[in-house]
C-alpha cells in the first residue's frame, strides 16, 4: 500500500488545527474545455480487456527518466482512474509559488513491462511527448480537468511521501535539496514525523539516526529558501497587531501544566489561498512579508518578532514544522557593547503579553480560557517584576551622558518632562515601553526615554505598558497587581 493512504488514514494525528480537509479552492490551470479521448463507441463492443471511453486520472509522479534519443520523457507513479495512450493531459508542480500548468500528450503506457494502450488503477509507466521542457519533477503531478484540486493535492503529497519518505528515507542529494521548493520541504518534513510515529516507528535505530541527519540537513535547506524567498506569508492578529504566537497547554497529569514554545505561523505562497480561507476572520489574517532588493526584509521581520516579541521559532504551514528562532535568525551578540548601547527589548515579557492579548475573556473559572490565562498572567508576572522598561521623556538642553552601565546622574536644575496619562481612580499611570520600537511608534524624534522598572514607581503612580492604537498587547498595572506579580516571582518588591 502507498505511503498516501497510510497518510490519509492518520492526517488528523499529525495536525488536527492548521490543516484541515478543506478545499484548496479553485486555481488558474490553463486547460479550457473537457478533455476526453476515444474507446468504444458502443456497450456492445466492450470486453474486459477494453480501452475506457474516457481518461480521467490523476497520478503524482515518483521517478522520471528521459527517453534515450528522443525528447520524451518516462514518468513513473500511481494511477488513479484511467490513463488513455494519446490522451492531452496536465501537470502541475503543486508546491511552487508560482504554479501553472503545462500540456503534454501521453505518447505510450507501460503496466508490468507491458505496453498498453490504457491503465486503470495501478502503478504505471507513462511516455510523455516532447516533455523534457516542462519540468516535471518528483512530485509533479499529471491530471485530468475532471480532477478536484484537493485530489490533485492528494496526489502531490503522496508523491512526496512515497518517494523521499518512505522509499528513500529523506536521501536528498544536494541538487535535489535545491530543486525543491519551501512548500516541498515542510510536506516532506510533516509526512517524516507522522511516518516516524506510525509506519517507521520498528525502523533499527542506525536507520533513524539516518533520518535525523538528513532531516536536519532539510531543514537547514527550508531556512536558507525562506531567507532568500522573495515573499513570505504569516497569520497575523488583528487585536495585538503582531503576528500570532501559537502556543498548547498540557496537561502534566500532576495538577501542573506546561505551555509550549510559542512560535509564528508562517505559510508559504504556494498555499496562501487555502490559509487565507483558514485563517480569514475578524481576529486572524494572513499578510506578506516582502525581502526587499537587498533581502533584508524576511531577516528582519523574523528578528524582531523573536528578539522583541518573544516568539521561539517559526512554524512552516503546520506547527510540526517548526524551526527553532536561532536557526533562521541569530540571537544579537552584545558582547564587548557598553550597556548604553544596547537596546532595551524584553521578550521574555512581550511574549506573554501578547498571548493574554490574542485571548478572548473566559467565560467563567471553568472554562479552560481561564486556566490558560492564569498560566500566561502568572509567567507575565515573573517578567514583570524584573523588567527594565523605558519611559517617554522630554528635557531642555543635552541630557547627561550614560556611564558603561547604561547610568547617568543629572544635574540639580536639569528640567526634564514624561509621559502620563489618566489612570484608574485618582492616581495617575506612567506611560512605559518595552523596546524602543514601540516607543517610536507612538512618540517623535523630540522624545527621549529613561529606564525605569515598575517596581520603582509603582508606589506612586500606575504604570500602562506599551499603550499603542493595539489596546490588547499592553497592560495597565495597579499597585495591588503588581504585588501579586512579585508574588508570583517569589521576590522582594523593589
């Protein structure tokens, strides 16, 4: 049996959220009118070794071959339907970014070392006329119009997981890792670890150190195809403004819990239409991120949302895909740098902001909203209490240079103004950042800033972190939260 119906069988094992049965939805394959060819003309011709009167399959391609001498080429893989000699068919590279289809005829079929003029559901051999142009590939696969698109996907997939899964357990040569695209890649990466917890699970462990091997050579591949995309797509969330962080809760089965690593969700442009039928809501969205001239734009999107926003990694298409941060983007070396010369960031505290941010209310303490939240406030707290954040200030003249620790001391008259805002009840809130680019976001060139812990000022005054046009990805401290925060820490308030 073909890796394909092993995969179909257990699809929902390997990702039950991000990819679902649904429709890819219709795409331009440049083939006007039905194609049908031939057979008898009559029932009452018919015997059982007749040529069908329609050819109407799909086949996903395995192996490719030329044909000595001429310009045809031999195409191997599982027919599903019926294939007619002489037929006009289509092939399409489902994975690239760009996919068209191409026109080719179906010159000869062999079944079991045997020519014939059709084939019905089985694997075949097809000679393809005038096709060594076309770029047909494994993986590519050939159709007729009649096919759906999630059957020619079908077909695509199984394809992959036939040939490099399963038949080949991931031996790529480099040409070949090169040749594939970043939508081939992150298939084969997904079918490898359902393959691994299911049909290869008995493999000897020689072979699966193999396979860990190739695969992180595959992997390094994928990172260097998305650095070098020309564009890539992302789930982005509309109440915080930032790309969506994806993290599960899980139950310890000890009255604890653990979160996942939260990582981005990015989607490659050969599947942009499907996720933004997924992913289209009046909370989710997919938007582009595009490299720019000197493909710099996906690097520093990606830094910025792992080294600012605290995201661990990114998730190609499926979050069994996902890349750890420092594999696509190192993290930034300040070694040898003078703390004033660092720039403020708190991941490690934007992260968690931003998962209570993308939630909605729980419904009461029994939701299991409510559990989540709780666990995302408490590890919030942590943070909270030890962060060094930056406030909006204004002064009159030059501000006193910073010492190597980041410290300046300011003279007795030096008059300096910061950012406040009304806050809750009587007491007024301090307006704070957690990194300069948020403050910029909000506030000129004419301001300046100085780092300040909550800690430090919450006796006095509120603190509102980083209140933008986003309400969700901030959050308003009162001096009773703060206790519970230090709490949480197990420290001293200071």
């Amino acid at each position: 049996m073909g890796i394909l119906k092993i995969f179909k069988k257990g699809k929902k094992d390997i990702n039950e959220d991000a990819f679902d049965e649904s429709r890819f939805g219709e795409f331009d394959d440049g083939i006007v009118g039905e194609v049908e060819h031939g057979g008898p003309s009559s029932d009452d011709d018919r015997d059982d070794d007749a040529v069908p009167d329609k050819c109407s399959f799909v086949m996903g391609v395995l192996d490719v071959k030329p044909v000595p001498d001429t310009t045809n080429l031999a195409v191997s893989g599982n027919i599903k339907g019926s294939v007619i000699s002489g037929s006009i068919v289509a092939a399409i590279n489902f994975g690239d970014d760009d996919k068209q289809a191409v026109m080719t005829t179906v010159t000869g079929i062999q079944v079991d070392d045997q020519m014939s003029e059709s084939a019905t559901d089985c694997n075949a051999t097809l000679i393809l006329e005038d096709a060594r142009e076309l770029d047909i590939v494994t993986g590519t696969v050939l159709y007729t119009r009649d096919m759906g698109e999630d059957t020619i996907h079908d077909a695509y997939v199984g394809a992959l997981g036939d040939a490099y899964v399963k038949e080949r357990s991931l031996k790529l040569t480099v040409e070949e890792m090169q040749g594939l695209s970043l939508t081939d890649c992150a298939e084969i990466w997904r079918l490898n670890a359902w393959y691994m917890g299911h049909a290869g699970k008995d493999e000897d462990e020689e072979l699966k150190e193999d396979r860990r091997k190739r695969l992180d050579k595959l992997i390094a591949a994928m990172c260097d195809k998305i650095m070098k995309a020309d564009e890539i797509y992302y789930v982005h969330d509309k109440k915080t403004g930032e790309a969506h962080l994806f993290s599960q809760t899980i139950d310890k089965g000890d009255g604890s819990y653990v979160c996942t690593p939260p990582n981005i969700l990015i989607v490659t442009k050969a599947y942009r239409r499907h996720y933004r039928k997924v992913y289209g809501s009046d909370k989710l969205e997919l938007a582009v991120v595009r490299n720019g001239d000197d493909k710099k734009g996906i690097g520093n999107f990606l830094a910025g949302n792992f080294y600012i926003n605290g995201a661990c990694g990114a998730a190609i298409n499926v979050v069994q895909t996902s890349i750890a941060a420092g594999m696509l983007v190192k993290k930034p070396d300040h070694k040898g740098i003078p703390v004033a010369n660092i720039p403020v960031t708190n991941p490690d505290l934007v992260r968690w902001m931003l998962l209570i941010g993308q939630m909605d209310a729980p419904k009461d303490d029994k939701d299991d909203s409510a559990l989540i939240f709780k666990l995302y406030y408490r590890f919030m707290g942590i943070e909270m209490a030890k962060a060094k954040l930056i406030i909006p200030m204004k002064h009159e003249g030059e501000a006193p240079e910073a010492d190597e620790n980041g410290k300046a001391v300011l003279e007795k008259d030096f008059a300096f103004g910061i950012a406040t805002m009304k806050g809750k009840g009587s007491r007024d809130a301090v307006i704070m950042y957690t990194d300069w680019r948020r403050l910029r976001s909000e506030y000129g060139k004419e301001w300046d800033g100085m780092i300040h812990t909550v800690g430090g000022l919450i006796g006095k005054f509120d603190c509102a972190i980083n209140p933008t046009r986003f309400p969700a990805a901030g959050v308003y401290i009162t001096d009773k939260m703060y206790d519970d925060m230090v709490a949480m820490a197990g420290k001293d308030k200071a």
